[in-house]
C-alpha cells in the first residue's frame, strides 16, 4: 500500500508509464534516430515555432478582452452564460467538427466569403496561412476567457474601490493592480496557447493544405505515409525538447490566492463591437457545425441527413454500428476521464499544497506526438481498448491539471484546519470538506475531459482496427467516403452532446457562484 506522503510518486509513475518508457522502447526498437532530418526539415520547425507564436499572441488579444467582459462588466446574465458556453466549445472541438463549420463559413459558398466579396473582398481564406491562424484562434481564445476571466473575476472590489478613492483613473487601476494579479493567468493560458499550436495537426492539415506543415504534420507523414521511423523518431524529440522548457518555464507561476467579490462595470461600448467580431470569425463557423445537420446537402433545412444516416449500413463505411460506436465512445471517454481527474487531483494537491512543481511533469504529454505515442504502444503490444483511454488521458491531462489546480488554490483552509483540530480523518477532510468546495471544478474538468476524448483523431486512428470506432473516427470516415450528408448528421449530435455538458456546466457555475 502506498504511503500517503508518497502519493506524488502515483502521478510521474502515470506519466513515465504512459509516456516516457513507451518512448524510450521506441527508440530502442528502431534503432536511434536521423539527425539529418533536423536540417532536411529546418524550414518546418522555423515554421512551426513562427505560427505558435503568432497563433499565440492573436489568442491572447482576442481572448483577454472577452475574459474582462465576462469577469468585470455588468453583461446579461443569459447573454454572459451563451458567450461562455459558445466560447467553451471550439477549445475541444475534433478537426473534422471543425473542418465542416469552416467550409460552410469560408468556403467558396461560404457566407462570410459571401459577404466580403460584397466589399471586393474576392481573395480565398481556405488553403492559406491566415486561414490556420483563424483556426489557431478559434481553438485557443477560450482558454484565455475561462483562465484569466476566472482569476479576474476573484479580485475583491475593495481593492479597486480604494485605488478609485485615491483618484487612480481605470487605466492606472488596470495596469497598477489588475494587470500585475491577472498576470501569473495571462502567462499560463498564453503558454498552453503556444503549447497547443506547436503540437496542432488537425488545424494545418485541414485548413492550411499541403503547402504547410507543422512539426507534428511531418511526424504524421514518416510514420504513415513514407515509414521512416527514425526521422519521426527525431522531430518527436525535437518537439519534446522544446515544449519541455516552455513548459518548465510554466512552472515558475507564483500561485495567488484571490477572494472577492469583483467589482462590475458598465458594460463598454466597445464590447458590442468586439461580440460582433467574435460572432462573424468565431461564432458563425461554430454554430454552422452545429447545424450542419440539419441543412440539406443541395440547400434548405430539414432532417433528411439525420435519415440518410440511419438508413445506412454504418458497418460498411466505419467498420460498426451505431450501437456499438457509442458503446466504444463512452467506454473509453469515460474511463479515461476518471483515471485524468484522479490524476490530476493528486498532482495538483503536491503542486499547490506541498510545492513539488510538478507542473511541468504534467505538460508533458502535450509534447509528444500522440501518432508516435501510438505507435509506441502498438510496438509494445498493448490492446488497443488499453492503449486509447491511456492516450486519452494524457491528452487531457495538462488542462484538467490546470482546472483541479484553480479548485485547490479557492479551498478554505481555516475550514480544513478546524475539521483537523476537531479530530477529522482523511475521509472526511476529503468528502466533506474538499471534494464539496471543489465540485464545480471537478465536474467541469470531467466535462472537458469527456469532450476532449470525444473529439481526439489522430491517436485513435492510428490505434483502432474493427469494431472500435469512435464519433470523430466515424464523422472522419463518413467524409472520407464521400458521405456527406451521413457526415453531418453525426456531427450535429456530437456537438450537440458537446453543448449540452458545457451548459450544464454553466448552471453549475452559476449556482457555484451564487453559493
């Protein structure tokens, strides 16, 4: 039985079992690496760290503000939990998810193409650098509203009304007091930004073509399509190395505890501006997927994809039923969300309680290719309803990490400290006093837990062989086929699923707050 001061050791053995020993295994079966892969694709990891960065920083300008209107403005209530809900999705969106509302948005008969040919506006989006960076922000942005809006929103009033009374204008207010307390937020969630988009496949291969390539994309074609093993080998360890001390560097945040209620604002005349923006780029693409299948494939709204789809012979064309693609889907979203949260609880309680820094232990995971995390468990022999919730885990470990750390860092601890003098033992420390002050955070880490494993391609095809199929594999599948009413049909219900776990986590937020 484990010592219970050695709890830590459960989460870095997780992360060398699932991670850092399949790896070495890999390495040592192929035989080393190619080092002059690093030269022949030097323009490819010039380009990879280029659009991280850029993707990174249009992130942050886009997401700071929607984290200030949510946290620090008097917005409708109704109009505040839709942004956040809307904002919330795109984060765990599948590339397939997304791919559709995209085409639908700026395609050649997309709207937006539509609408800004009417300014002669007649260039195409698709295809182009711009177009992955449209991506990059779209998948990003939310991370800034739910990280930094958070930390924004638990600066006491007090402090700001005082600065008001000593005559600051908001300006100074911003920069003096808010800026330097929302900071340690501003840095994590750009770092996680830049972190995602080094890694990105889906957005480049999707959006961007075959003109450009990430690190990850050139990964994916070693080993799928040209099988030289050792140069995938190379940029794994290359992409390892460098979102390793972005991830060190993470790990420096100084963790502050802020309590309050926030002050409110009146609601500036520039966000309706900014809501108009978000809702052309962000939002319209988004609820384009949702609908998707719901509009017919030759135009007009109906449900006839809905009854293309369950009239076909799925087995056919994604190697199972319908039935048995949901069975499969929950199995192993579920399984693995658990075995994230438990995880993640453990390592942030030693990251925030007792000091450990094991953060950057926990980003880990987000610099492997999970293609070659994949091949690695295949090179091992691991079964495959293994080897998918292992990998679905360590996908959604680094942000549930971070959301199970927030939780930590609100507890009471005069409330902990009381239960410990009136003589409570560790079940009830953790069932009565912890785990119900950090419900909410743990329910909405399971929420984006579930969703992120829903939405994860790139591992699972790789590692699925018939009957496993999952939702993104199937809507993949559907596409590739060629059927694409079928195909969106089955988006619509998993982005529906998708919305409505996250407004169920909005009602919980709501009444979390109110408590």
């Amino acid at each position: 039985m484990v010592k219970r001061s050695n709890w830590w050791l459960i989460p870095i053995t997780f992360i060398m079992g699932g991670v850092v020993l399949p790896f070495t295994f890999l390495f040592i079966k192929i035989g080393g690496i190619n080092i002059k892969s690093i030269s022949d694709n030097f323009n490819i990891i010039k380009f990879t760290i280029y659009q991280a960065f850029i993707s990174s920083i249009l992130a942050t300008v886009i997401g700071l503000p929607g984290a200030y209107i949510v946290a620090r403005t008097k917005m409708n209530n109704y109009l505040k939990s839709t942004f956040r809900i809307l904002s919330a999705i795109p984060f765990i969106l599948p590339g397939v998810t997304m791919s559709i509302g995209f085409l639908m948005t700026f395609g050649n008969n997309g709207l937006i193409t539509k609408f800004l040919k009417l300014f002669g506006f007649n260039q195409r989006l698709l295809y182009t650098f711009s177009a992955i960076i449209i991506g990059h922000v779209f998948y990003n942005f939310p991370l800034f509203i739910r990280i930094v809006g958070e930390t924004w929103e638990k600066i006491d009033s007090s402090i700001i009304e005082s600065a008001k009374l000593d005559g600051a204008n908001n300006l100074l207010i911003f920069f003096k007091i808010e800026f330097p307390l929302i900071l340690s937020s501003i840095l994590k969630a750009f770092l996680l930004t830049y972190v995602y988009t080094f890694t990105s496949f889906s957005v480049v291969l999707i959006l961007g073509g075959i003109k450009y390539s990430t690190i990850e994309v050139a990964i994916y074609m070693y080993t799928k399509i040209l099988f030289d093993f050792k140069s995938a080998l190379t940029l794994s360890i290359v992409q390892i190395i460098s979102i390793s001390l972005i991830s060190y560097i993470l790990s420096f945040e100084k963790h502050t505890f802020l309590s309050g209620k926030s002050l409110k604002e009146k609601f500036p005349i520039w966000g309706y501006f900014y809501l108009f923006l978000t809702t052309i780029f962000i939002f319209i693409p988004l609820i384009y997927s949702l609908l998707s299948g719901f509009i017919k494939y030759g135009g007009g709204f109906g449900i006839e994809n809905f009854k293309l789809l369950f009239s076909l012979d799925l087995k056919r064309y994604i190697g199972t039923s319908f039935q048995s693609m949901i069975i499969f889907t929950l199995i192993f979203s579920i399984s693995a969300s658990l075995l994230t949260i438990l995880i993640s609880t453990i390592a942030s309680y030693y990251n925030i309680r007792k000091k450990l820094k094991l953060e950057y232990i926990m980003l880990i995971p987000a610099a492997i290719s999970p293609v070659t995390l994949a091949f690695s468990y295949i090179a091992i022999g691991i079964s495959q309803f293994i080897a998918i919730p292992i990998i679905y885990s360590l996908i959604s470990l680094p942000i549930v990490f971070g959301i199970i750390s927030s939780g930590w860092k609100t507890l009471d601890e005069f409330s902990e400290e009381a239960a410990l003098i009136d003589g409570a033992n560790s079940f009830i420390l953790n069932f009565k006093i912890r785990i119900p002050q950090m419900k909410y955070h743990i329910l909405t880490a399971f929420v984006y837990a579930f969703t992120l494993s829903l939405g994860e391609m790139s591992a699972t095809i790789t590692l699925s062989t018939p009957p496993v199929s999952t939702f993104s594999i199937s809507i993949y599948r559907l596409l590739s086929s060629r059927k694409i009413p079928q195909a969106r049909a089955l988006n619509s219900i998993y982005s529906i699923i998708v919305l409505i776990l996250f407004l169920i986590i909005e009602i919980l937020r709501n009444k979390n707050k109110n408590d």
